[in-house]
C-alpha cells in the first residue's frame, strides 16, 4: 500500500476519509477476483494467501483488510486446521483466522461450490520455485505442508531434504531422504544423497555402507563409486600406519628371490579417480550462463569423462550437481585435454570425473 503524507493542517477527518478510500482501493485491487468469476465475489484460499505475501502493505494492515473483506464478501472454501495452519506461516493473525472461521459455517444453497483447496503438488512446485531463487526458508514451509498432505510420496522429502542440506541442518536432511529409503528402498540418489550429511557429520562408517548401496543400484553413478574407494583407501591407509606402528622391530634380512609375477590383463578403460588442473594440458572454464544467473545457480558439478590414449576427452556426462549448471560443465569437459594416463608404463584408455565448483561470488559477477 502507497505511503500517505498528510499535512500537519488537514483536519482529522479527512485524514481518516483518505486512508479509507486507501484500503478499500488495495481490497478491490489486490483482492479483486478474474472477471470470470465477478459474479461471486467471496475471497478464496488463493487470494488471501497471495495478499498475505503482498508487499503493498505492511502485514498488520494487509491483515486487518482481509479480515474485513472475509467479513464482508465471505469465502470460498472450509477452514480445517491444516489450511489456518498454511495461513498462519503465511503471515495470517489470530483476528483473520477468527474471521475466516466465522465465515467457513455460513454456506449458501445458491453458492457455486468452493474451489479445491491447494494440493501437495501445488506446494511441492511452489517450494522447488522457492528453492530455485535461493528462498530455502519459504521452501522448507512448503514441503511440509506438502509432506502433510502427501505423505507417503517419495520426491517431496527428497527434495525437502536437498533444502535442509542447503540450510545445514545435516539432521533433518538424513530424516527425509530415510524416510524417501523407507518409501522405496531401491532410489540409489537418496542413499547417495543421505551418505553426503552422514560423513559431513563424521559418520563415516554409514556414509560408506550408503555411498557402497549407491553404486551397487546406480553402476552409473561414479561419484558414488569414487567415494567408496576414497573410504577404501583411507581405511587402507590407517589400517597400515597402525599395523607399522605395532609392529616390532627385527633384524634385517636378505631378501628372497622370487619369480617375477605376470602382468594382469589390460583393461579397456583405466581408472584415474578425481581429474584437476594438475593433470591437464589444458582445462576448460564452464561457462556461467544468463539462466544460471538469473536462477541464482552454484554449487559442485560432478561430470564422469572418458579419455582416450592421447588424453583427450571423447565423452562427457555430469551425473550430479544443479541441472541449470550440467550442460557448460560437460562443454568445458570436452574442450580440456589431460596427460595420458599410464597402464603399465603404456597410455591407455581412461575413466575418471571432473568436480567443477560454481560459487556464489560468480553469481554476482
């Protein structure tokens, strides 16, 4: 709502006469139905939820003139504790709550019957659209009234989960990719999802088993594959500066001959783990589009390559990170060109991955 100026001469009437016509200006205009439905002029759960979320007011303004029109016009639709509890986190006071249920018992016979309340998936879209533009507080309020209405669907509390990720509520992201699990034990992205917060919160052992279950449903999953042998290795490690440590000191002996042993079977393709700049002859920089931009996009990339013997890039595909950010990751893949990777003493074939990371800082370049 406009800001009024008054003159310090203007009588108080006419102060009170000019916010008057204010309000009832912001009822018809923000609050006004399609010209399709002029006929019925009841105020429904959409309307009072999109002026709650008006910003032309201040909330205890935009509150006081919808309970007024609620009052006044009446609703669409029957107050139930899950839909005041929507209103409620949209902004609604007790005042507007209180008139919308005085409103919900009165039905008309000659009424047209009350549009449909909100679905899951309205909430669910309107929280991936939150999400999206980096709002992960309004996104989190509606995957739970989505989770509420839909409970046992699987996507919403994988993408709730990818938002409590985002806030760093570690606790609450492993809770609802479980409870995706618990719904279909089979979706190798919230096993790999979960063991992400699992070893952020140095549960390395279960990080492992979900990482270990990942690559065993998705085989195309490198970056699930990668982190079992990251574990492995660094199990590996320890394992064997403990075995030194222990191990009692004797004196030296001549070593055994032995036979040499033969040389394994050449694979088709070797595989080079993690690709940095280190290893390359000349890495590509991703290009960071307008959408990406516009879209508020960052974060890890993670796209599984194929090199041939010269090193050069001859397949790309990102299997991981924010979709909008995958197609100028696997651009920038292909254009890179590494040293080549060494079977034996002998170039050879290769697989490995390629983590680009896009930061915050480059979204406001």
């Amino acid at each position: 709502m406009k800001r009024i100026k008054f003159s310090p001469k203007q009588p108080m009437f006419t102060r009170l006469l000019t916010i008057s016509i204010v309000a009832a200006s912001f009822i018809c205009g923000v609050l006004a139905l399609p010209a399709a439905a002029q006929q019925d002029d009841r105020l429904s759960l959409v309307d009072i939820v999109v002026a709650l979320r008006s910003k032309k007011a201040t909330l205890p303004e935009r509150n006081k003139i919808l309970a007024d029109a609620a009052r006044q016009r009446g609703i669409t639709f029957s107050s139930t504790a899950q839909i005041e509890s929507e209103l409620t986190a949209a902004g609604a006071d007790a005042e507007l709550i209180k008139a919308i249920r005085e409103k919900s018992t009165i039905i008309k016979a000659s009424a047209p019957a009350p549009a449909p309340a909100p679905d899951a998936s309205f909430f669910q879209k309107r929280g991936l659209a939150s999400a999206a533009a980096g709002d992960f507080k309004s996104a989190l309020t509606d995957f739970n009234v989505a989770a509420e209405l839909s409970p046992n669907e699987p996507t919403i509390y994988m993408d709730r989960g990818l938002t409590n990720f985002n806030l760093k509520d570690y606790e609450a992201t492993i809770a609802d990719y479980t409870k995706a699990i618990e719904i279909d034990n089979n979706n190798a992205k919230a096993h790999f999802n979960r063991a992400l917060s699992l070893e952020v919160l140095g549960k390395t052992d279960d990080a492992y088993k979900d990482f270990k279950k990942a690559s065993e449903l998705d085989p195309a999953n490198m970056a699930a594959k990668a982190s079992v042998k990251r574990i492995d290795d660094d199990r590996a490690e320890k394992a064997a500066a403990l075995a030194a440590a222990q191990k009692p000191q004797v004196p030296e002996q001549k070593p055994v001959e032995t036979k040499p042993i033969e040389t394994a079977v050449k694979p088709e393709f070797v595989d080079a783990g993690s690709l940095t700049s280190a290893d390359a002859t000349y890495m590509a920089k991703p290009v960071y589009s307008a959408l990406a931009r516009q879209m508020q996009a960052f974060g890890k990339v993670t796209v599984a390559v194929e090199l041939n013997e010269e090193g050069k890039v001859i397949n790309a595909d990102a299997i991981d990170g924010p979709r909008v950010l995958r197609s100028a990751s696997e651009d920038a893949a292909k254009k890179s060109k590494f040293n080549p990777v060494k079977w034996n003493g002998q170039p050879s074939k290769a697989k490995a991955l390629i983590i680009y990371n896009f930061t915050k800082s480059e979204n406001e370049e």
